[in-house]
C-alpha cells in the first residue's frame, strides 16, 4: 500500500479587502491621493464592487512607499518607474539606489542654482534705485564690465 503526505510550501490566504476609506485612514493620506495614484498608474487598479473600490491590505505598504518617495521629492513619473519601470526580479534596494543617486543629482544642481538665486536676491536688497530703469543701467554696466 501507497500512502502519499502532501506538504504544500505555501498555503493561500484570503485577506479581507478594504474600501478606499479605510485604506487613506491607515495610510493617512487623503482619499483623493489614492483615487490619483490609481488613475497615475502607481498603484495598481482596485477591484470594483457594487461600484466601490477594494484594496488588497499591501496597498497601505504602497501607499508608505509612495508617501516616503514623495517626501524625498520624487515625482509621480520617477514613483512609478520605482514600482514598474524595472525587471519584476529587481530587489527594491537596486531600485532605490538607481533612482536615488539620479535624483541626489538633481538636487545637488538645484541647491547650487538656490544658492545663486540668494546671492542675486541679497543683492538686490541692497539696491537705492528710484527707477528700474536705473536698476538695468546698473545691471548692464556690471555685465560689460564682466566680459
């Protein structure tokens, strides 16, 4: 006689669903984001019943992701290449680093441009012109004199 054990290396779990109110309270952002993301693309679409959105619960851990992204200062298009715009097999940490290192970059540029900007802001503080037009006679004699 044949006895045959079965041993499965992962069961299936059913998770309760959750409607997009109670996603936004847990994630504790706005409805209106979600409803965003979801039409963006970053997240993925929620399933419809009766006409009313239902998450699978990994859409707050997305919703953390894409709020920690937003905060860093990505933008939708590069939160959406985090999450699509890479192999499925790519870790998260290879994602971060790529996308990171581009935007750490653009800031680097960006502080440099504020700072220059503040420069110009200071000295235009101290200026005692009465009329703009003496303001370019200046600025024009500045910029001759530079060349």
């Amino acid at each position: 006689m044949l006895i045959l054990k079965a041993h499965f290396k992962s069961s299936v779990v059913f998770l309760p669903k959750m409607k997009i109110g109670e996603v936004a309270r847990k994630a504790g952002i706005r409805t209106s984001a979600i409803r965003f993301y979801e039409k963006a693309g970053v997240l993925p679409p929620a399933a419809r019943q009766n006409g009313q959105r239902h998450f699978a619960p990994d859409a707050e851990l997305q919703l953390a992701v894409i709020e920690f992204a937003r905060k860093a200062g990505f933008t939708i298009a590069e939160i959406k290449l985090l999450f699509h715009g890479f192999r499925k097999t790519a870790p998260a940490s290879a994602r971060w680093r790529q996308l990171a290192r581009k935007k750490y970059r653009e800031m680097d540029l960006l502080i440099t441009r504020l700072k220059s900007m503040q420069k110009l802001l200071k000295k235009s503080m101290r200026c005692h012109c009465t009329k703009l037009d003496d303001c370019g006679r200046i600025l024009l004699s500045q910029s001759e004199n530079a060349s």
